[in-house]
C-alpha cells in the first residue's frame, strides 16, 4: 500500500467505534516513506479498514529503537547433545 491508498482510507473513527457498531483493533503500522509510517485499524466485525495518524506511527517506532543490543556470547550450549551424537548426526547430514 503506497501513500496515497493510505491516505484514500477513511480515518479511524472516535473511540475507535466503527459505522456498524463494532470496536476497531490495531492492525500494524503502515510505512509512508521517508521515515514515515502510520497505524492501522480493522473493525472487528465487518473488516473494514481505517487510517490512524502518522505520530501515532512515530511514537511506536521510538519505541522499538530504545532497546539494548543482546549481548555476544557466542552460541549457546547444547547439554542434550554428547560429542559423539553430534559427530554421527554431522556424519549423516553431511551425506558422507
């Protein structure tokens, strides 16, 4: 969906009810381009699709930029796995 299909939607309506008297839910944000994007809403009972507005977008989006980066151990230990199990699975995945 580009810019202009984002902005042909009807905006969400208030209380998030929708014209056939069900509640709207949130869908995902749409990106608009340039570093834009914005919520979308489905009605929950006819599926109809509205438009939120774009800092509605960005306040989710600085959200998700704000967590830590996970830390470089290396890959985690496998205690299910013995050497000799792992040897004979190489062994058969390998074809050889």
């Amino acid at each position: 969906m580009g810019p202009g299909e984002f902005l042909s939607l009807p905006p969400v309506p208030p209380q998030r009810v929708c014209s056939c008297g069900q509640r709207t839910r949130w869908s995902h944000l749409q990106y608009l381009g340039r570093g834009r994007s914005a919520p979308l809403y489905v009605c929950a009972g006819c599926g109809l699709v509205y438009r939120g507005r774009e800092d509605d977008g960005r306040r989710e989006s600085a959200a998700s930029k704000s967590r830590q980066p996970l830390p470089q151990e290396g890959p985690p230990e496998n205690p299910v796995l013995d050497e000799e199990l792992a040897a004979k699975l190489r062994q058969l995945l390998s074809g050889s």
